[in-house]
DNA sequence: TCTGGGGTCCTAGGACCC
DNA sequence: TCTGGGGTCCTAGGACCC
C-alpha cells in the first residue's frame, strides 16, 4: 500500500524586490544605501540628466550601468509625501525601512539614494519568477508581486530532505534567470512556511517539521503570526500574551470569550501550528480602486475646481482598470482622508453593472454628497466592488446598462 | 519634519422578505 | 395586548497584508 505524501507547502519571499530589481538596471549602486519611493518626482529621470550634461551624446537604456555615481538623486533635503517602499539591506543598517516617511528617512540616512517606483518593471520580474516557479511546481498561489505560495506535497522530489531539496532548485532556478535571491520556507502549511521563510533572509531557505513547534515556533513574538498585527498584539499584550507559545497555553473557551468565535478559535489553531487552507491557483477580483495622496491638504470648497478634476481622473482609471481586465462592478464607493487621518468611506450600489467612466463618476458624486466635508482632504479614493467578468455579465437577465430606449423593439417586441 | 496605494476579509446593524 | 426567526443584501468601519 502506498504511503500518503506528507504535505510539504513552501513560501518564497523575493529578498528586497523592488531595490534588486533596481539594482539589475544599475549594478554601480550595489552595496550601497538604496531607497525606492516617492514617485511623483521627475527630476531624478536619469536619463533626461544625463542627455542635460552630455546633450552631444545619445543616451539609450543600455547606458544605465554606467551612469555615475553622482548623477542618483539623494535622500537629502527631501520634501514630500512619499514613503518607502523598498531598501537595500546596506540601506536598513541605518534604521530605515518599508512604510516609512520619505522625509524621516532622510535624517536617518541622507546620502542614501533615492529611485522611484517603476511598477513596469517589477511586474515584468515578477511575472518571470513566477513562471519559472510554476514551470517546477504548477501549484502555486500568488501573493503580490514578490511573494508566493507553493504546494511542493505532490512535486517530484518536494518530500527530499522535507522539501529542501526543492526549495534549493526553485531558489537556484530563478537565480540562474533572473540574477534575483529569494527565502523560502518549507513546512506543513501555509501558515508555519510563512513564518519559516523569514528565519534565513536573505537567499535562506527554512524547513520546519512538526516536532519544530515548541523549540522554533513558540518562542516567537505573536506579531509573527500572518494575520496577528498591531491591533491584536497590543490586545494579545495587554493580557500577558506575548509569545505564540503563551498564547498556546491559553484555553481556546478564554480566547473564544474574550476574541469572538471565529478570531478565538483561529488563535488557539495559529499557536498550534494548525492551519488546513488549501494553495489556490487562481481567484477572481472583488474590487478595483484607485486613491491619491494630494501634495497639500485640499479645502472640500475652496479647492473644489482641484479636487473635481482629480476625482474626474480617478474614476476615469478605475474604469480603464476594469475594461483592461474585462471587469464590471456595480457598488460604487469612495474614499476621503482627512487631515487628521480619519477615514470615511462611502458606497452605493446600482441595480445594473458597470465599467464606464461616466457611469462611476455620477454614482462616485453621489456618495460626496453624502460624506462630511468640514475637515481639510488629504487623500481621495473611487472603489469599485461586486466585480464579475463582463463575459458574464452579458448573461445576466438584468441589462449592463440602463439601455437607450429603443423604439424598434417596442414596435417589434418579438424580432 | 510622521504616516502611499492597492487589495482582502470581518463585523455589525438595518432593511426587507418569507 | 402579543409575538418568532432565518436569510440575504446593503452600508460603514476597521484590521490586516503586500
């Protein structure tokens, strides 16, 4: 009788995506303090600067490995709103790191350079590590871009050395193409991989078996858990809750009481290590949206020519978005931050589906026309949700649109 | 010198229907 | 006078993740 396979499910971690991929582009800034985000900014377009010092030369992509070194816009002196997205380990010596403030960066590290996003690009790596992957291991879920979900259960060799073996190939594989280090973590699911890829980054590889609970998982911090975060840990916290271990220790009925049902008891099974999800391979959007940070705060009156023409845009983007994708939503919502940064969202749902431009923006004013408006906007979103294909929505008995009325079918209702 | 943008999922109350 | 309960959809807010 054949034995059943020991699940074996892996996560891979691209180590700094976006500031490595960066770094393909421009191989002289290796090893040195490199920050990605900001965006907005078009002054560090390299290529525009250096075709400004050189106008004699032609300047193409090709040249991009030898633009010198003070030609890279740097941290220092830095106004704006823009947040890191990505820095290079020689970056994070100095304390900077994913989701910090630009400007607080700055003091931290001011001569580290600074690059803006370039989502293109890491779409294009992204799509490549992916396939290479999928090329090995077909079962593989997406996280993002730099991030994915691996079933190795059933892939030849996925069970040598508890998967290592497997993760040691992938690793290289995409390496060999793409000149790209990953992490991965091999354990029994999702959520024990998850924790594992992060104990060797960066190009490490972890495999955690069952007995490992105790000795590796246990002493970790909560907050380590996927789906624990501030909010929780502080709760966690304030009941003396500070290692998974502990949280182990405590009776699920405690949890169930003090966290609700369905939170309590995925607590109690998280600490234990028990967590059955499957690795998807595909799934469906549920909303599409669109926001922006406004460079200074807006006035809902004063600055309502600005604001209409942004919120105009917005929509016309979720729209492009969703006949790009061949999508058609009909709950409508919007998105405003204040200046203190409270949130207020507000959603309406039409009876028909939609993906035009129009169409959202006159659903998306109604929803303004509804949201306080005293406090000074510093971000304004569109949201589109209730998403189904619009292949099927061309099945749906009740129209995509309201139709233009047509007098022939009135006169011909059987035509 | 605070704090981007694009998502998912959950909760909770109210409307409405059976 | 009294009085169910379940199911689904909609809306608003919030936690969390990459």
């Amino acid at each position: 009788m054949q034995a059943e396979p020991i699940r074996r499910i892996a996560h891979l971690d691209m180590d700094a995506f976006y500031a490595s991929v960066e770094l393909l582009r421009y191989p002289q800034l290796k090893g040195l303090p490199v920050v990605i985000g900001g965006g907005r900014r078009r002054e560090d377009d390299l290529l525009g600067r250096l075709a400004q010092a050189y106008p004699e030369q032609t300047w193409t992509q090709d040249d991009l490995a030898a633009i010198p070194l003070d030609f890279f816009p740097r941290l220092v002196g830095y106004t704006g709103r823009g947040v890191i997205t990505t820095a290079t380990y020689a970056a994070r010596q100095f304390g900077v790191g994913s989701a910090m403030g630009l400007m607080k960066a700055a003091k931290l590290c001011p001569q580290a350079i600074l690059l803006p996003v370039d989502f293109a690009q890491y779409r294009h790596y992204s799509q490549r590590f992916k396939s290479i992957i999928s090329d090995i291991a077909p079962v593989m879920e997406n996280r993002g871009v730099d991030e994915v979900y691996i079933d190795f259960t059933e892939v030849p060799g996925g069970q040598r050395e508890g998967g290592r073996v497997l993760a040691r190939l992938i690793q290289k594989a995409i390496f060999d193409d793409t000149g790209l280090t990953c992490s991965v973590g091999v354990a029994p699911n999702k959520l024990l991989a998850k924790m594992a890829s992060e104990f060797n980054k960066p190009h490490g590889i972890s495999v955690v078996l069952e007995g490992d609970l105790q000795p590796l998982i246990w002493p970790l911090a909560c907050r380590k858990i996927n789906g624990i975060g501030p909010k929780s840990d502080e709760k966690l916290q304030s009941h003396g809750i500070r290692t998974i271990g502990e949280l182990a220790a405590r009776d699920p009925d405690w949890l169930i009481a003090h966290f609700g049902n369905k939170t309590g008891t995925w607590l109690h099974h998280a600490a234990w290590g028990r967590d059955s999800r499957p690795v998807v391979t595909s799934s469906e959007p549920v909303s599409m949206s669109r926001e922006t940070t406004f460079e200074r705060d807006l006035h809902a009156v004063r600055d309502k020519a600005e604001l209409g023409a942004v919120f105009t845009r917005l929509c016309e983007q979720v729209a492009q978005d969703l006949q790009r994708k061949g999508y058609v939503g009909k709950t409508i919502g919007i998105k405003l931050r204040f200046d203190d940064f409270s949130i207020v969202t507000r959603d309406h749902t039409l009876p028909h589906y939609t993906d035009s431009a129009q169409g959202i923006r006159a659903a998306a004013g109604q929803c303004l026309k509804r949201a306080p408006l005293a406090k000074r906007l510093r971000l304004l979103g569109v949201r589109v949700g209730s998403l189904i294909s619009a292949q099927d929505a061309k099945l749906l008995p009740s129209p995509l649109e309201t139709p233009p009325h047509d007098t022939n079918a009135l006169l011909f209702p059987d035509d």
